[in-house]
C-alpha cells in the first residue's frame, strides 16, 4: 500500500495536526480576550467551533505522534471514515466562522468606528486570520485522507 | 466503469447544475434588487461570485443536458479535473459569501435596526438563504464527480 504523504499516522499529518492546534487555540484566546465578543451572533460562532477544533486536533495531534513513534499506523477504514468526515465537518465549520468573523469586523471598521475600539479591532483581525489559518491545515488533513481512503 | 449518480453526463447531474443556477441566480437577484448592497463588502462579495457561478452553473447544465440527450458522456480525465477543481473552488467561494452575508445581516438586524429597512432586510436574508442553498447543489456535485475521478 502506498504511503500517502500527510495522511493519517505520518509525520506530516503531526505536522498539520500541530499547526490546527496552535492557529485554533490563538484564535479562540485572541477572541475571548476581547471582552465583547459575545455581543456578536459571529463571534460566539467562532469561539464555540474554536473550541471544538482544538480538542478535536489535539487529540489527532497525539494519535499521529503516537503512531509515528510506534511505526505503527492506523489503518482501519472505519476510524479512517470517522476522521474524514469530522474533518470535513470541522473544516466547513471553520470557514463558515471566519468568513463571518471577518465580514463583521470589516463592517465593525467601515460602517461605524465607534463600535470598535482600536484595541479590540486588531485582536478581532488577529482572531480571524489565524482561524482561516486553521481552516486551510485542516482543509489539507481531510484532502490527505479522503485521498487515502480508497486504497483501503 | 460504474456511473457513479450525479456526475458529470447524468441526469442527476443536470437536475443538480439546474438547481444550482436557479439559486444563485435568485440569490444574486435578491440582493441586486435591494439598492444598498454596494454599501457593504459581504454584500459585493457575494454579487461577485453569484455572478461567477451563474455562468459556470448554466454551461455545465447545457453539457449534461446534451449529454443526457445524445447519451455520451463525457469521460476524460482532465475535462472532469478541471471542473471538479473549479466546482471546489466555486463552492468553497460561495460558502464564505453566504456566511459572510448571513452574519452581515443578522448584525444590521441586531445592533442597528435603523440600518436595516424591513423591505431590504427580507431581501438580504432570502438571497443568504439562495447562496446557502446553490453552495449546498454545488458540494453535493463537486463530490460526486470527485468520487467518479479515480475510475476514469
């Protein structure tokens, strides 16, 4: 079977799962420290689907770790399944959040300065970048296994 | 080869390709009829693409309409690749115009009423809910022909 590059249990993919974990969990601080998140339907959006991203990476991040420290992947095509299609979820889930964190805080800038201190403002950009960050390893994770998937 | 239901040549495909013309173009619609929508980026944004998916949506209709007619599907690889990879493109495109107008108006109708007349607003949300539904077709088509891609 051909080992594919960033699937489930390689180095690569401890690599991704490492940098999901990171990007979700700056982004999920990044928001909650800015004390008026929840005034926004969005940005509690974010910090929820942020707070799900984490866990769900952390834990990937350990398995592949795991398994890359035993030379013994995983390759059940259930659990496979299962890691595909949470991703997947997770990653749309991800987009859909940033997209609405960052078209709010455009509109928070343009329309009305008042509602957006400058202190706030960039803690709310900084949030958004690294959750497009997070989507876009993520987006790779699932590519990587769905690709793998078939081979099964 | 097995044909893979709502890939590229079936019929299902084009009942897919005809539904996903006939929400984005409501969608784009909608939102051009409500005069303020230049006033915000989300709102651009999500004319933009309708108007990018519009066409892409409405050839691929006629080809699969064709296709059916003549019953000769067409099956190269790098026909399907292309539009595979641009229907990946195209959705993920239309998934973030969505959310990014979502939240936009959910905000004008939570924080600024006076912002939001309620003859726009309507408009503004049938047309998020047109792009939600055009983004869902357009996921549901890229990954059918995805899934026929490695039998060619």
């Amino acid at each position: 079977m051909d080992e594919v590059p960033g699937s489930l249990g390689t180095s690569a993919s401890f690599a991704l799962r490492l940098g999901q974990t990171v990007f979700s969990s700056a982004s999920l601080l990044f928001m909650s420290m800015g004390v008026q998140f929840y005034s926004y339907t969005s940005f509690c959006f974010l910090v929820t689907i942020m707070g799900l991203v984490v866990p769900w990476s952390f834990t990937l991040a350990l398995v592949d770790g795991y398994s890359v420290l035993v030379k013994c992947p995983i390759r059940q095509q259930g659990i496979l399944l299962v890691i595909v299609a949470g991703d997947w979820v997770l990653s749309i889930l991800t987009l859909a959040a940033a997209c609405s964190t960052t078209s709010v805080v455009d509109m928070l800038l343009r329309v009305d300065g008042s509602h957006c201190p400058p202190k706030f403002c960039s803690r709310y950009v900084i949030s958004a970048v690294m959750a497009f960050l997070s989507w876009f390893l993520s987006a790779a994770s699932s590519l990587f296994n769905l690709w793998l998937l078939p081979s099964l």
